[in-house]
C-alpha cells in the first residue's frame, strides 16, 4: 500500500514551473487592478480641479440618484399596499 501511496503523491513543484508563473501572473494582475484604480482616481482629480462646480453637479447627481431611489421605493410600496387592499376586500365579501 505504501507503494501505491508513493506512486500517485504529486511531485513537488520546480523553480521556474507553474506555481512561480502563478504566482507572477498574480502580481502582475494586482499591480495592473492597481493601476486602473490609481488612474481612475487620477481623471475625477482632475476633474474635480478643473471644474468649479464639480462638488455642485456631484451633490445634483446624488440628489437626483436618492429621488430617483424614492420613487421606486414608493411606486412599489403603492403595488404591495394595493394588492393587500384587493386581497382584504377579497376575504371580506
């Protein structure tokens, strides 16, 4: 049984294989997620310097992304509460 153990045990990894390439592709991908956040940043700076009324437009755009999750919320707060209302009609006739 000890043979059969020693013949399917996985030979370790060599230097330079496929667990070194693993691992730099890994790097590689973390340092390039860290770069487009960096740019990412880079261009809303700017943004932000260049235009006088960015904080302004920015509060407009979340105003109107808050009213606009509002009246959402209550359009659907008015289909539950008409549903309970048809269904509280519908028991007591």
């Amino acid at each position: 049984m000890s043979e059969q153990a020693e013949q399917t045990a996985p030979a370790p990894a060599a230097p330079g294989t496929g667990a070194t390439v693993k691992d730099e592709a890994a790097r590689q991908l973390v340092a390039l997620a860290g770069g487009l956040v960096f740019i990412a940043a880079a261009v809303v700076v700017e943004r932000a310097a260049s235009d006088p009324d960015f904080a302004r437009s920015l509060r407009m755009r979340a105003a109107r992304a808050v009213e606009q999750l509002a009246g959402l919320t209550m359009r659907r707060a008015a289909e539950v509460a008409d549903r309970a209302e048809q269904v509280y009609k519908r028991d007591c006739a």
